[in-house]
C-alpha cells in the first residue's frame, strides 16, 4: 500500500514530512494526505519520490 510504504521510507531516512514536502515542491499537509490515504501524488511527484528514496514504482506502490 502506498500511504504505508511512503511513510515506512521516509521515516527510515529519519526524515519529516516537512523534509520531503520541500525535496518534492509541495506543503506538508499534501504529505501527510498521502501517508494518511486520503490523496495520492501526480505521477510527477510519484516519480520524483522514486528517485528521492532509490524505489521502483512497483516498489513504492505495491
């Protein structure tokens, strides 16, 4: 599940939602809608948070 493994990355890189919001160009709150299920990211952020975390697709979606 993405909300799950996204959160799972990022707190295994002892980063905040804050941290990635910033790598990714949105605010925190948007982060925190996708740790929390409620959103989803473009496929342009979806992209950018595989390079950000070294994860396939597969591996940050499934």
């Amino acid at each position: 599940m993405f909300s799950k493994n996204l959160k799972e990355l990022r707190k295994s890189r002892s980063m905040t939602q804050t941290e990635l919001a910033k790598l990714v160009g949105v605010d925190q709150r948007t982060v925190s809608g996708w740790e929390t299920g409620v959103s989803e990211p473009s496929y342009a952020i979806l992209a950018k948070l595989c390079e950000i975390f070294e994860e396939t697709f597969d591996g940050l979606l499934s």
